[in-house]
C-alpha cells in the first residue's frame, strides 16, 4: 500500500451535491397571479373575473346585451366550426416532463425583431362598443398594462391614433381588411406605421361575410348602425369618399321610413360619429358614411395580386390571417409575407371549416421551422397555448376572451383575463417540465380520442428544430 493510497482511503466520502435552490424572484407570472389571487381571498375577496374560460363566458353572457352576445359569441352557420376548433385542441394531450429543473422560465417569444413577454397576442375584434363603451382602450390599456400587442382592428370603434395614445409604448400591431377603395388601403396602411404599429395583419377569409345566424336573425349588422366604423370616419380618404356621394346625389340612400328601430339606428350612427350628435342627427354625412361604407367592405376580388403589392406599399412586417391550407401559406412566403396567421376567424365565417389547430401541424410542416406561424381560432385558456406552441405554433391570437373580461369588469376584467391566461400558460409550460420556446426543450403532446376521430400525429417538438 503506498501512502496515496491511505491518504485517499482517509478522505472522507464525497457528500452529494446540494440539490439547486430556487433563484430569489423567480416566481414567474404563474405564482405571482396565484398569490394574488389566493391573498386576496384570505381577506374575503373573490376573483371578479372568473378563472376557468367556461365561467367566464357564462359570466359575459349575462352582463352583455342579446345583441353584444350574438355578434360576439356568434358563429357560421350551425357553429360546427367554433367547436370543431375546440375539439381539435382537446384532441391533445400534453405529456408533462418531470425532474428537469424549471424554476426559471422564459416565456418570452420574438416576433419581427420585437420580443414579448409570452407567446399571446390581443386579437382585433370589431364593432366592440357594442360590449362596453371606449372597448377598444380599454382592450389597448389592458394589453399594454401586461406588455402583450394588442392587433387594432379595422372595424375598431376607435380611431388608431386614440388607441395608440392611450396605450403608451404597449406594443401594438393593425388588422387591415382590404377595401375596394385602394388609396384608402394606402392609407390606413400609412396611419399604421404612424401610430407605431409594429406589423400589418391582413385578414383575408373576410372577402365575404360569412352566414351567421346569430345576428341575422336579430338583423343586426353592427356597421349599418354605424358601430366598428372608426378607422374609417376618421380617415381623409374615407371622408373625401362620403363627400363624393353627398356630391353625387341628393338623397345617400334609400329614404327612412320613421319608425322606432330607424330612430334608435339613427341615434347610433349620430352618436359613433366624429362631431356632436345633435349637429350629427341633422346632417346627412353619418348615413351617408355608413352607405360608403357598405360600398367599399370589403373586396370579394381580392386575390394574391393585391397581396403581392403590399410589399411596396408599407415597411411593415406583413402578416396573412385566415390561412389554412398549406399550399397557400407556402404560397404567401413563396410572394415574400413575413407570417400567416392559421385561422378561420374564430368560426365565423365558413361552417364546416376545418379546425384551425387541426390545420396548424400540416402549415407548420410545408413551411419549414423559420417561418414565421401564428394561430387563432379556439384559443380559451394557457393550456390551449402550450398546445398550440407544440403543434407548430410561434404565437397566438387571443380573441373572445379578452372581450368577455370586458364585458365582466372593464379594463380590469381584461388584464384579469390576459394575466389568467399568461399565468396558466406558465404554470402549464413548468409543469410539462418546459422552461423556454426554443432551448430544445421538447413538450410533448399525446394524441387522444375526441368524439369520432382520431388526430394522428403521436408527438412533436416544440422547438420546431
Ligand atoms: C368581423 O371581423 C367579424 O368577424 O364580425
């Protein structure tokens, strides 16, 4: 025996390593709004803004009118697309990793060169006033307060600018439908990138609106009433468009029978237009706005010649929504877009579409891992966003639920739900043993039976590497 050897026989044995110790802060927004919430209630205060997105809804629903509920929570047809947009999400299952680690968790995503704090997007939704009054700032206001882009929409009941005003710096990108008019496309497109929009989204399964019963059998078409018009009463070519047909003729339209609907109509398109309402009611421009309106939403020629000039047209990043074929988002990179949005407008156009999760994985697939793939559509909760990032999704739209905070608790019911929504998806991320989007961190997800069908991809990596 040499005396290294009984040197080495005398040390002690190597005691384990100490297990890793949390890192001070880094509760992440999951804990955060736990502890928020669970705080509160020790002090008798309940959440107002109910947590699971089925008692939300039901909670909208009964702060909101028939009319704000039909156009809101209204489909195509017999709505088989909403819930096959459900069922496509609940078709998976996501098969959390244990032991990895995951105290601290980034789930921030870059998109254009600008980061966000999580993958989730504030979806433009139109004619929101019908909700709650100033609906699209509060929306903006909510979405700032939490960092996340709020997408302005086209039929937005506010001008761009006023949005833009109220929300600070909070990221914001613009909803363009494309009209028939195209010196007013080029203008809202320049009224974008003034207000410091950070992409274009261009929805394009609205050349048409879809057959929706829900409002038809209300007769309720929020822009005839002037409701959703703001982006265009407030823009120069738009007016000079209103000024033309007052021009044009002496009469905007068919003539008003008087009768307590028209009345009330009326007083809608008096009140949602620039100026005072009473000089409004006098005055023919609301009415005459309205028809020019009609006459120019939106453009059933729309085709992939007028998507192919955008490039030239604005300096934004330019994003195609309502894609769910993979040729045509191959097609659309192949023409030089910068994003697709796999959407179906959230089951209010065509019924019978196919789900946009479903639709996801084969875009995903011809596209390629670098380009650059949101979804929409069915989205109610963070589990929902795991699941949409583990089939192939960068980001997602976000579009009924923030509208139902609105409608249960303002501005505040809105933030409560985008930060119930980040919450989960980070408690959901950590426990699925996933603590980035890209870090080779692998979520997977196990297809299960939904009713009828069987989704057949086994397992995919989130990191789309
Ligand atoms: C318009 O975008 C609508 O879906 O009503």
């Amino acid at each position: 025996m040499t005396v290294d050897d009984a040197g080495a026989r005398a040390l002690p044995p190597v005691p384990p390593p100490p297990p890793p110790r949390a890192a001070p802060g880094s509760g992440g927004p999951g804990r955060a709004r736990q502890d928020a919430v669970y705080r509160a209630g020790a002090l008798g205060r309940r959440p107002r803004v109910p947590t699971d997105p089925a008692g939300l809804e039901r909670a909208a629903r009964r702060r909101m009118s028939r009319d704000a509920w039909a156009y809101v929570a209204g489909g195509a047809g017999s709505g088989a697309t909403m819930r096959a947009n459900r069922a496509a999400l609940d078709a998976w299952a996501i098969v959390p990793r244990v032991l990895r680690d995951v105290t601290a968790r980034d789930l921030s995503v870059e998109l254009f060169g600008h980061r966000y704090p999580a993958p989730v997007l504030v979806g433009p939704v139109g004619a929101a006033a019908l909700v709650a009054p100033d609906a699209d700032l509060a929306i903006a206001r909510a979405a700032a307060s939490v960092g996340l882009p709020y997408v302005f929409s086209n039929q937005g009941c506010a001008p761009m600018e006023q949005t833009a005003a109220a929300m600070g710096d909070g990221p914001r990108w613009f909803q363009l439908y494309w009209s028939k008019d195209e010196e007013l496309v080029d203008s809202f497109l320049g009224r974008a990138e003034r207000a410091g929009a950070q992409a274009v989204v261009v929805t394009l399964d609205t050349t048409l609106l879809g057959w929706r019963p829900m409002d038809l059998d209300r007769g309720l078409l929020p822009f005839v009433r002037g409701l959703g018009l703001a982006q265009y009463t407030s823009d120069p070519r738009f007016r000079e468009l209103v000024r033309e047909r007052l021009a044009r003729s002496e009469q905007p339209g068919r003539p008003l029978r008087v009768t307590p609907g028209a009345v009330r109509t009326l007083l809608a398109m008096s009140r949602a237009y620039p100026g005072s309402t009473w000089a409004n009611l006098r005055s023919r421009e609301p009415r005459a706005a309205v028809e020019t309106f009609l006459d120019a939403y939106s453009n059933p020629a729309l085709s992939w010649d007028h998507v192919a000039t955008l490039r030239e047209r604005t300096r934004l990043p330019v994003v195609l929504k309502g894609v769910l074929h993979p040729d045509d988002a191959r097609r659309a990179f192949d023409l030089g877009v910068d994003g697709v949005v796999v959407s179906n407008h959230g089951g209010r156009q065509v019924d019978g579409a196919v789900a946009a999760a479903e639709a996801l994985p084969r875009v995903r697939e011809a596209v390629g891992a670098d380009r650059t793939v949101l979804l929409d559509s069915g989205i109610r909760s963070g589990a929902d966003v795991v699941k949409a990032l583990a089939l192939g999704a960068d980001a997602v739209l976000l579009g009924r639920p923030s509208v139902y905070g609105l409608a249960v608790a303002g501005e505040d019911g809105v933030r409560e739900v985008l930060e119930n929504v980040v919450a989960e998806l980070d408690l959901t991320a950590g426990l699925a043993g996933v603590t980035n989007w890209d870090d080779g961190a692998e979520l997977l997800l196990h297809a299960c039976f939904s009713p009828g069908r069987r989704v057949n991809v086994a397992y995919r990596p989130v990191s789309n590497q």
